[in-house]
C-alpha cells in the first residue's frame, strides 16, 4: 500500500460524504470521522473514548436503541435505515438515517455506524404520514355517512311501505261503502220517476255515508294532530253523561256483532277539562275497537272512576286481546296487527294513533293491558280531575226554528256545484231564502242584483278567493251589513283571522253542519236588521 | 383460529418440567436463542411471540383487548391450559414480566416460578417513586417508533411469517426480528410504557427471581429494588450488564443465575 493510497483512504474516511462512527459494544465511542464530528458540532476529542454512542440522542431514541438497535445487532449482526434524531452539541436535534453492523475487529466486538442527514426525508415522511392518517378519518367519515345514510334509506323505505299498505287499506275502506251506495242510486235509477226512498234504503244511505265520514274525519283528525293544526276546546264538564251518551251510541253495532256493552259509572259526577266532541271521539274510537276485535258472546265494559286526581276511564272487552309485544306499538299509526287486506273488520288502523293523540292534547295518558292473545283487552284513558266549576251553567238546548215566512235571504258560494246544492236544499228547508252561485263574479253579480242578508263563502274558488270576494263586498254600499260566513278547509287559528281581517263575521270549517250554521246566522241576522 | 398460529407457539426440549419464556416489547421469541438450549435438556420449553409482534397472527390484533396487559396475561393463560400439564417457570422479560405476574396472579396454581427479566412495574416516574421516565420522554418514543418501519410495508407482510423457518431468506429481510405493523408497535408502545402495576406486586405469591441489569435504561436499578422490596419472598440478582436484554448480551452470567434460583425453588 502506498503512502499516497493511505493519505487518501484516511481523507475518505475523514471526509466522507456521510457521517462514520465505531463503537464498542458497551456504546463507547471509538473513532468519529470529521463530517460525523462537524454535524454533531464536537470535536473529535469531545467523543473518542469520552462519550457513549446512546448519550447523543435523545431518550426517545435511546430506548429505540435498547428495544429495537441493540437485539438486532445481536441477532442479525446488522441493522438499517432505521431513522433517529441524534442530538447536536447545541441541544438541537438532527434528523438521521443510520445503517449499522457488528463485527470482529482486532478480537473485538464493535458496531460500525453510517450516518445520513434526513432532515427533508423526515418533514417529507411527516407530510405522508398527516396526509395518511386525514386520508384514512375521511374514509372512516364517509363510511359513517354511509352507514348512516343507509339507515335513513332503510327507515324511509319501511315508512314508505306502511304508507303504501296504509293507502291500500284506505281505499279499500273508501270503496266498501261506496258499493251499497252506487248499488242504491242504481236501484232508485231502475225504480224512476219521483219514487220516495223507503226508510230501508235511508238506514243503508245514512249508515254508508257515516261511516265513509268517520273514515274521512279519522284521517283528516290524525293528520291534523301530527301537523299540529288541531285546537281544542277545553271546558270544564262533567264525563259521566257524556260517556253514558258515548255507550249508547255504540249499543248498535255492538248488537248487532252479538255483543253487550255495559257501562259502570259512578253516581257523583267526574270533571276534566275537555274538549267533548274530541273526547267523544276518543271514547267511541275505543268501544268501535272492542267491537271489532270481539267475537260474538263477549262482553265490553265501560267503566270510570275518580283515583290519586285523575278520572280513570277504561274500556275492556273479553275479545281476541293483544300479543305482549305488540301493547306499546298498537298506538303507532298504521300499525293493525293484521296485514291490511287480510282482515274482515274494516278500519284503516289509526284509531288507536287518534285516541292517543287527542288524550294526550287534553294532557292525559293512555295505555293497553293484555293478558296475552285470547285473554280480552282493556285500555285505561287517565285525563287531570279538576275541581267542580263554581256554579255549572245550564246548559241550552238549541231549538230548531225556521225564521218564518219572512225568511232570511242567503247566497251560497262554492264552486263544488253538489256541495252547494245540498247547502241550499237544507237551508232551504231552514225556512231561508237561497240563491246559488259557483264562481266569485257570478256571485258578485247576482248580490249586487238581490243584496241578500247573508253569504256563504267558500275561500277556494276558480276565478277569486272568497277572501278577494268579501273585500269586494264590503266596499260596495249593499254589501256593508251582509253578514258574511267563511268556509275553510282548515280550522286553524290563521285561517280565522285571515276571514275575520277580509271582513267575514262567522267562520266555518267545512263540510258545514247547517244546524249550526242556523244558529250562529239567526244569533246574528236581527241584530243587522 | 388455532392457538399455535394466533402465537406462533414452538415447543423446544423433552424435560419433565415446563418453562415459558415470554419476549418483551420490541422483538419476538428470537430473542431466546441463548436460553432454549441452555434449558431444553432440563425443561421442556416453550416459546412463542405477543400477538402483534414477529410471527403471531396480526390480524387477532385487538385494540381493546391489547388495550391492557390483561389482554396478554388472557393469552398466557390459554397457552398454559393447552401446552403445559403441571405448574410452568415462567421467565419473562421487560414488559412480560408485568403480563406474567397479572397471570400468575389470577392462576398461581399454573406457576411454579417466575424470573423476571429486567422489569417494570412503572416505567413514568410518580412523586417518590422513580421509573426512569417523563411522559415526554414517552411520547419521544412514540415518536420515533412512528418514524421507523424497520422495512414494514403490507407487502413484506407474507415473507415475515415464512422467515423464521428460512434462515438463509432472513439473512435477506434486515431488521426482520423487529418487523411489526407500525400502529401495532406505537400501539403496543403506548400500553406498555404507560402500564402501571405496582398495586399488583404485593398480590403475587409465587417464587419470584428478579434479574436486573446493572445499566439499563429502561428498567433502571431502583425499579428492581422496588419489585423486589413489594413482592415477599422474592430474590434480587445482579447481572453486570450494559442494556435491557441480558439474555442476549450476558446470557452465561443470566443462565447462571437462572440455574441457581431454579435450585433453591421447590
């Protein structure tokens, strides 16, 4: 070997591009080169037999060294690219990529180390790894959404295949009257001429009708509750007639399923605050279902009583009962036991969801027993026991009075020509004096001709709205005392003041009860003179 | 899933009594390679790797489970009830000294004995208390864990499992002892250096050998003095040793003392 090789291996060693390091296996530095000297920033007096390899890193790194370095050196003889900040004379770290081996030298044992500087390396890994794990929480984000979107998805299409099985019910309870009725108006054509009904086919007639209208208001009640839309009219009242009156009502149709219903009331007489017509509703709903899940034989009662501050209403039957996993669903709208078109009992399975409803508007509590399928059913409706009123006004009965051969003269609005036809043949037997019109300038027109006492207005018409129509009206001198009615789809507090602020005196929601629509007409017509 | 695949479990040796030697955080039962022939003319030795670390089945990687050493000492446990007949020694290093202690102390019937390793009851230091470390210090290595693979990529995976069967392919695989997945190794890092079990030293009631390093980073000497001082009856031995793995770097001075502990127990 010639000195100028030797001056020249030497110079490598010193100078070479990365950073050189013997150890023994104790970790005592045996020899640094320059550049490893020059990027610690010591002198190589400062390392050589002074310091141990594992004090210039940080304690991070040392026990990486101890953990992971020190077996594998012994194991394997050889370790690389493994990545460890070493610690600058200055106290600042030094990212560094370090390959080791351990071999015999002169009897020896010793790790000779190659050192890199990895400072972009390091800040290069840092941005993947960030970028890696955002990568993956937005895929576990999204698989979230996902997981929850199907869920969405599966509700939906469950709620859309109640509805869909609802609306078949539906029309399948719409259409079972309608087939007595058409058959009626068949038999009444083939009959001609101006034959009266006989009282047989006004029993079919009115029984069809009411119960295509109870279809009708069960369904227009339940969406109004879930709406928010429906107001009550709480009164202190006394349930025990009320109820008395609600189970006579339901004697017939129970007898005529071969069932008896039996009431239990108490002799003193039980206050709530109650809205009547809806909790008749609520009453009726409850013995109509014990009368459809009854079979012939059984038995319903009808019981009230006063305990621990509330009037505890209960209906039981010995009838075809409830499973118990079932009791808490039953008050779920469409939720029938039985697949819809599967049943002979008719109903569209939201009488239970109804009484619920308007039990808890009165702030009351409802609930289902059963002992099991087979074993009769009872529901106990819970509403607040109040104290008896002061003093418990009489209650007036209304009086059917035509307004005499002097009577009222009235013009009837409404596009729905049948719908204003029948209006005019009732208050037309009312004793009143009616004219009809189906369109808003056809009515202004024949008023402005005949100015009438009063007007009946439906809001929805082809031409004007009624609101449009009464603004009219009262501009015009004939038009300044009429007394003007609203009849509205919606019996909301906004549709009241939207007729009240066009000039209309009294609201009605439709269909009009005209027995009402007397009363109020006549409480008012005199007073205009 | 079997067992033997789940822990890569290796029977070594034909004696009439059982040993167990677990490996610590950082490599797998590799580490051993001192000990089983040292013991398997007395013993029959048992060997196998944590699961997530060297030839175990990652995927029966359970962040819950591993969440603590309970998850391990389960393990130990199923391993004794399906390959060990009577009581085992258990020797243990590092972290698995705590992994077998919270095993011996629910089955002490399993255990005949056990050395402990270089051991820690708790390695953040706590008022009194030394362990030798700051959190900063942990989270330094959490650190510098995350920055090394040790050659890990999802596609180096298979030829992992195969090397231990293939010394000549090993040669090829550097760092290969140490290889794991990443999380799993920061994983493991976070439970082991964060691990506290010095409440469960004074519940152990087997023969207990305490074999420590006289410089070690991780399991300083007080730490020793502290497992010893807390479990009764138990036995402190020195090994003039520079790091953690004394099996390794002094395994004649650790056989040693190994021998002589196992003497003097029943």
């Amino acid at each position: 070997m010639t000195d100028a090789w030797r001056a020249a291996a030497a110079d490598l060693w010193e100078q070479a591009p990365c950073g050189l390091l013997v150890a023994g296996t104790d970790g005592m530095v045996l020899r640094a080169n320059a550049t490893m000297c020059r990027w610690l920033g010591y002198a190589p007096a400062e390392l050589v037999g002074v310091r141990k390899f594992p004090e210039l890193m940080p304690m991070g790194a040392r026990v990486f060294l101890q953990t992971h370095w020190t077996p594998l050196l012994q194991i394997q003889g050889s370790v690389s690219e493994v990545q460890l900040d070493l610690l600058h004379r200055q106290g600042h770290r030094v990212p560094m990529i370090l390959n080791a081996i351990r071999r015999e030298r002169d009897g020896r044992m010793q790790d000779e180390i190659a050192v890199l500087i990895a400072t972009d390396r390091k800040l290069y890994e840092r941005e993947l790894l960030a970028a890696r794990a955002k990568s993956e929480a937005v895929a576990i984000d999204l698989e979230q959404a996902q997981l929850k979107l199907r869920q969405s998805n599966d509700a939906l299409f469950a709620e859309q295949r109640r509805k869909d099985e609802f609306l078949a019910t539906l029309a399948h309870e719409l259409r079972n009257p309608l087939a007595p009725l058409s058959n009626l108006v068949e038999v009444i054509r083939l009959r001609g001429g101006d034959a009266r009904l006989s009282e047989r086919e006004l029993q079919v007639l009115s029984r069809q009708v009411a119960q295509m209208a109870r279809l009708v208001d069960d369904l227009m009640n339940i969406s109004r509750i879930s709406l928010g839309r429906i107001d009550l009219r709480l009164e202190p009242a006394d349930l025990a007639p009320l109820l008395k009156y609600v189970a006579e009502e339901a004697f017939p149709s129970a007898q005529a399923a071969g069932l008896t219903i039996r009431t239990e009331l108490p002799a003193a007489p039980l206050w709530a605050n109650i809205d009547r017509a809806r909790l008749t509703q609520v009453v009726a709903n409850l013995l109509n279902n014990s009368v459809k899940y009854s079979l012939p034989g059984a038995h319903i009662v009808l019981r009230a009583t006063a305990a621990d501050g509330a009037v505890v209403i209960e209906v039981s039957d010995t009838g075809i009962g409830i499973p118990p996993d079932q009791l808490t669903q039953i008050f779920n709208m469409f939720s029938q036991l039985t697949p819809a078109l599967e049943r002979s009992q008719g109903g569209l399975g939201i009488g239970l969801a109804l009484v619920k409803g308007l039990v808890a508007l009165h702030g009351g509590t409802v609930e289902a027993h059963s002992e099991g399928t087979g074993k009769g059913s009872r529901f106990t409706v819970r509403l607040p026991l109040i104290a008896p009123p002061p003093s418990v006004a009489r209650e007036t009965v209304p009086t059917l009075l035509g307004l005499g051969e002097s009577g009222a003269t009235v013009v009837i609005v409404d596009d729905n020509a049948d719908a204003a036809e029948v209006l005019g043949m009732a208050m037309e037997m009312l004793g009143y004096r009616v004219t009809v019109a189906h369109s808003a300038l056809d009515a202004f027109r024949l008023m402005a001709a005949s100015a009438p006492q009063a007007a009946v207005l439906d809001i929805g018409l082809p031409d004007l709205n009624g609101y449009q129509l009464a603004q009219m009206i009262r501009g015009e001198p004939w038009g300044a005392a009429m007394v003007l009615v609203a009849a509205t789809g919606w019996g909301q507090e906004s549709d009241k003041r939207a007729a009240r602020d066009a000039g209309f005196d009294l609201h009605f929601t439709k269909p009009l009860d005209f027995i009402e629509l007397d009363k109020q007409l006549r409480s008012v017509l005199p007073k205009r003179g | 899933m079997s067992l033997q695949r789940r822990n890569n479990i290796n029977i070594h040796g034909a004696g009439q009594a059982t040993m167990v030697l677990v490996h610590g955080f950082g490599c797998d039962q590799s580490m051993w390679r001192h000990m089983v022939p040292a013991f398997q003319d007395s013993h029959r030795i048992i060997v196998f790797d944590l699961v997530g670390s060297g030839g175990s089945d990652l995927s029966a990687y359970d962040q819950t489970k591993y969440g603590t050493l309970h998850g391990y000492a389960q393990d130990l446990l199923e391993i004794l009830d399906h390959y060990a007949d009577g009581p085992v020694v258990l020797v243990a290093h590092s972290v698995s000294a705590m992994i077998g202690l919270l095993a011996a102390n629910a089955a002490p019937a399993r255990f005949a004995a056990q050395i402990m390793v270089g051991p820690s009851a708790c390695y953040i230091d706590d008022e009194s208390y030394r362990g030798g470390f700051s959190r900063a210090d942990i989270e330094d290595l959490l650190d510098t864990m995350a920055g090394n693979y040790l050659g890990w990529s999802s596609t180096m995976a298979p030829a992992i499992m195969g090397a231990a069967d293939q010394p000549e392919l090993s040669v090829e695989l550097t760092n290969s002892f140490c290889r794991t997945d990443p999380d799993i190794a920061k994983h493991f890092a976070r439970v082991t250096f964060l691990s506290d079990h010095r409440a469960d030293l004074a519940h152990c009631t087997i023969p207990t050998l305490v074999m420590q390093c006289t410089d070690d980073l991780i399991a300083p000497r007080e730490v020793g003095e502290f497992i010893q001082r807390a479990i009764t009856g138990s036995k402190l031995v020195l090994i003039d040793n520079t790091g953690h793995c004394p099996h390794l770097s002094a395994p004649d001075a650790s056989i040693a003392a190994m021998r002589e502990f196992l003497a003097g127990s029943p």
